[in-house]
C-alpha cells in the first residue's frame, strides 16, 4: 500500500508520567513502536518536535506546514500522518487543508489516553490513520480517530477526556474505518488552496473575543491596542453582539485589522438576520462570517489571510475566498 512518513509533534500520544501529570516527552519512534502497522506499509518517521498541544505557537504550526510541503515533494511518498496533542489538533490540521493542494491524504492524530495506559487509544487511532493515508486521495487533510475519519474543515474537540473525541458538528461524519477498511461516506468540499507562506520574523498576532451577557468593547479594544492585526469576534446566536461593538469592529477595521465573525453555539453557520448589534450591521461594519468555522479554525483562517498579502483589502478577499464550499478543489488522483 505504500510508504508513510510519520511527523511526530508530541502531545497525549507522546506523553509519560512526570511525577504530578503527563508531559510529552517520548519521540516519534517510541510513539511508532506502540503502534502495528497495516500490511503492506513502509514507515519513515520525522521528529519535528514533542510538545503539549496547548503550547504550541504559530512559528511551531508553520514549521509543520512547511515540513509537510517538503515531504510531499519527494513523489515516492504516498502519504503523511501527523502525531499532534489533541487541544489544538483542529487548528493546527485546518492550517495545513488550507495550503494543501496534494491529492496525498495528510491525516492527523492523537490520543485521549497517554502512552503504556491500559487500553490506550494511541496504537488504535494511529493504525487507523496509516490505513487512512495509504488507502485515500483527493479528500484533503484528513482527521483519524476512535475509528471515524472527519474532514480537517469544520471538525473540532468536542469531547475533553472522552476517546470519540472530535466532531464536525454541523456536516455529516466523512468516513469510518473497520476491518482493515477506510469506507468513506462523502467527498468533502474544499475552496481552492492559498499558497504557502513565507516564513515571518514574528507572525501576526490574532485574538480572539467572546461575546456574552453585559458583553462590551473593552477586550476588543485592548486587543487592537496589544496590536492584533486580526481578531475573531465570537459572538452569540447565529453572530450576534452589541451596538457598541458594532462600532469597535468598525474602527478596528478602518485600521486594517482583520475581523472574523463566528458564534459560541456548537452547531450551523453564521446568518445575517439581526439588526441592533447582530449580524447584520457586524458584517455591515466589516466584520467577515465564518460560516459553520468555529474559533480556532476562524482565527487560523485569518491567519492565513494576513500571510497572504500585506494589503487589507486583499486579506478580507483572501479570508473570504478560505470561507467558501461552494467550488470543490479538484485534485487528480
């Protein structure tokens, strides 16, 4: 079926006892040894780094892009699978489907379990996801565990200890595995991927703002005088917030900040609907929607966009266009 290359970036799947917690420690090979391997797979491993998925920055997830891009260049690869901590998987494998124009599946990850726990979930999901990246193409960048295959755009952690961890839960599950098989149930829609970024001195700080009860402009504002260059409004209902914010967004923007607009509710995407400080005078005053995106996605989106171009009017068209499902990439098999 193929040969793999493995890109350990530590978290859970990678983690020993340390006396008062877990810590990732372990590298890819000891990961790899846990594991068995579908039949008819060569495994090479990349040890790119080994890290608790919450510290991870941007400079850590670029380096991960990038080193992606330079496996894939060597054609005898038939794929990747990425080892990453599960806390911030989503973002880190939404980064990597936005510049992913391979049809070579890269499928990401993890384990809810540590490493020698008893009925551990590590050696499962990664069985599966060697399966996953030697046996599928053309889906994109590909998220394996507890037996499902989710797409990277739209899934996120929505499980904190249990094994069946993440969830698109807007769209229906993608694929599954069993039985030595990978059955996929439908074929994602992706936009046209961005080209890789350069590699900045220091990348461009993005927050993010809840919204809530009493919800005001102090934090978006401090946000803007801390120099986020983006920031992604989380806002209530279907995107909602307040007058008063309104005008924030609309003075961040006329500074050149990037604003997203998603929603704290888990499920269905950001709709105009509401005047008075909702949706529609937010995406009125500037403020892009982010569909079905959730936070972390959305801040990854903006991301990308402000790497793209240092025009702000070029970086909202580039976020937009990152938003759209509506023309599937087409990638030849």
């Amino acid at each position: 079926m193929g040969r793999i290359v493995v890109i350990s970036t530590g978290g859970t799947i990678a983690s020993r006892w340390t006396g008062s917690g877990f810590a990732a420690e372990a590298d890819g090979r000891e990961v790899m040894a846990t594991a068995p391997l579908p039949e008819g797979i060569a495994v090479e491993v990349v040890d790119l780094f080994s890290v608790n998925s919450p510290r991870l920055t941007t400079a850590h997830q670029l380096t991960l892009l990038r080193t992606v891009h330079e496996v894939l260049a060597d054609p005898a690869v038939d794929g990747i699978v990425v080892t990453h901590g599960t806390d911030t998987l989503e973002e880190s494998a939404f980064l990597v489907d936005l510049h992913h124009h391979d049809a070579r599946s890269v499928v990401f990850t993890g384990s809810q379990l540590p490493m020698g726990s008893t009925e551990g979930d590590g050696p499962g999901n990664l069985y599966d996801a060697l399966l996953t990246a030697a046996t599928t193409r053309g889906l994109g960048v590909l998220i394996a565990f507890a037996g499902r295959v989710h797409a990277a755009r739209g899934t996120m952690k929505t499980q904190a200890v249990a094994l069946d961890a993440f969830a698109d839960p807007s769209r229906e599950l993608l694929g599954k595995v069993g039985f030595g098989k990978v059955t996929v149930l439908r074929q994602p829609q992706r936009p046209q991927a961005l080209a890789l970024p350069a590699m900045p001195e220091l990348p461009p700080r993005v927050d993010m703002v809840m919204h809530h009860a009493d919800g005001d402009p102090v934090l978006l504002n401090a946000a803007v005088a801390a120099g986020a260059r983006g920031i992604v409004l989380v806002g209530t209902g279907a995107g909602n917030a307040t007058p008063e914010i309104v005008e924030a967004v609309r003075e961040a923007v006329s500074r050149g900040v990037l604003v997203a607009l998603t929603t704290r509710v888990p499920a269905g995407p950001v709709t105009e609907i509401y005047t008075h400080g909702g949706a529609v005078d937010l995406v009125a005053a500037g403020a892009v929607p982010t569909g079905t995106l959730r936070a972390g996605q959305a801040r990854i989106a903006v991301l990308s966009a402000l790497l793209s171009s240092d025009s702000p009017v070029e970086q909202a068209r580039v976020l937009r266009a990152s938003l759209s499902e509506e023309d599937p990439v087409l990638v030849d098999a």
